[in-house]
C-alpha cells in the first residue's frame, strides 16, 4: 500500500500517515499538495494524506480548493498533535544557537519561546523535518532547527527542548484521499462542496436543511470562486453518513437552493483526544 504525504521523512505529515494506515504502508514524499492529489488521481500511489486545518492557524485553504479541482473522495480522517522540538548538531549547546530555522508556521507557532533566545536571526524553510536535515547535512552548530521528535531521530540530531510551542493546544487535522468513496459504518462524519445564487437568504435557506433535520454541522468554510467576483464557495462538514435518511433528504433539499453540490466524501470520525 502506498501513501503520499508532504515533506520529508520525519515530517509532521509522515507521522500522522502512519498513524493512520500503519507501519507496514509505503510512504513516498511529495514536494505540493498538488503532486499528492494529482498522484492519488493517476492512481501512482493508493491513497494520499494532506493536512485540512490547524487548531492555531486555520484551514490549509489550498487544499480545500483542490478539493473541488480533482476527482477523489475524503476517506478517513487523523488528528495530531503538534509537538515542537528545538533541535541542533549533537555537540552543541542552547548557548551556540545564532539563528534558528524551520516551516514559517512552526517559527510563528514558536514565537514567544524564540523571542526569550539570545539569538540573531530566524530563518523560515519549505518544511520542519527538511530544517533538521538542512542542518544535519551542514557544520554549522550555531543553526538550530525546529521540528518533531521523530525528525531528530530521523536526522541523528539533539532535542535540546521539547514542547516549546506556546499553545499546547496545537492539532492538525488531516484527510485521508482515494480515488473512490467508501460506506463507513458507525461514528461518520460527510464532507460537501456547494455554491449558491448571490441573494438574500440563500445562505440561511441551505444551512436551514440541516438545522430542520437536527443535523450538528462541525466546520463551515467559504471560498472565493475563481473567476466569479464575490461568488463564494462553501465547505460543509456534519456528523452522519450520505446514507443516513436525515442526511439523504437534507442534501436533497440542498439541491433545491444549490447551484451546485458535491458530496467529497462519507468517513468515520478521528475521536480527539487532549490527551495524545
């Protein structure tokens, strides 16, 4: 079985692929979210894993686009807990660290912990696990990384500190993608894509389908439709399965008000726990 994620080995993605499909899966990295759904579609890999949100950040907005662009549907999900690490060369001490580099989101997520450094500089790179190997590869011992645990074992390199993110209540979510949906049994949650005409009340009229059917709506998230000035789209998450009655008429009231609607997929729910 093979899995495409984003970023290099020991990347945040890789861990929450393994998570979710296992040890024995085949992980390949991919350089864009682009790659990853484009090879999920010509089926060079089997399924795809891309992060959706971030607990701190928000939505990776990116990938709700290519969401509507490419012909494949939402499987499963995984939460994960986003731990940060300080990582440097195993011989050197937190008092060398002259600049420290890793994934924008990381050094912004990082910020107050950074700024209590006698440091110079940071640096932003193309992704946490890739500022460790960048460091590994070099001599450098005054250039520390920021990461994930398993990116120091990765690269043989030293965790100076742990857990310096300064929310800890950091989680992404990340979607598992196929090229055909799949009928879960229990503990389902759906995603829909849908547009609307540009009128009073349109909105309230769509949310009302599933408000009326007693169906609890988890995330609601609109984007710009390319192309169309002050058009939007809308990303819809509700708890139940396409195959549920209540779900089943609500969608078919959607189409009542829709311009257009498409059900990206029905999967079982990640149960969060704090506690991971």
């Amino acid at each position: 079985m093979k899995i495409a994620y984003l970023g290099e080995i020991g990347a945040y993605s890789e861990e929450a692929a393994i998570n979710y499909f296992g040890t024995e899966a085949v992980l390949i990295p991919h350089e864009s979210f682009h790659q990853i759904f484009q090879s999920v579609e010509d089926k060079q890999v089997d399924y795809g894993l891309v992060p959706i949100e971030n607990s701190l950040a928000g939505s990776i907005h990116q990938n709700y686009d290519l969401l509507l662009h490419h012909n494949l549907s939402i499987i499963g999900e995984q939460y994960l807990r986003i731990r940060h690490c300080l990582i440097v060369h195993p011989n050197a001490q937190i008092a060398d660290i002259k600049k420290i580099i890793s994934h924008p989101q990381a050094l912004a997520q990082c910020d107050r912990y950074i700024r209590q450094l006698p440091i110079s500089s940071t640096e932003p790179t193309y992704n946490t696990a890739g500022s460790v190997k960048m460091i590994s590869e070099g001599s450098d011992q005054s250039v520390a990384a920021i990461a994930s645990k398993r990116a120091a074992k990765v690269y043989g390199m030293k965790i100076i500190a742990e857990g310096i993110e300064d929310n800890p209540a950091n989680f992404t979510r990340f979607i598992a993608l196929a090229t055909e949906p799949i009928q879960p049994n229990d503990n389902t949650k759906t995603s829909i894509v849908f547009s609307l005409n540009n009128e009073p009340g349109a909105l309230f009229k769509a949310l009302s389908v599933f408000a009326l059917r007693d169906i609890d709506m988890t995330k609601i998230e609109s984007r710009p439709q390319v192309g169309k000035v002050w058009e939007y789209l809308f990303y819809i998450d509700f708890i139940g399965s396409v195959l549920d009655q209540p779900a089943e008429r609500a969608l078919e009231h959607l189409k009542e008000y829709a311009l257009m609607l498409r059900v990206l997929g029905s999967y079982s729910q990640h149960k969060l726990d704090f506690s991971e």
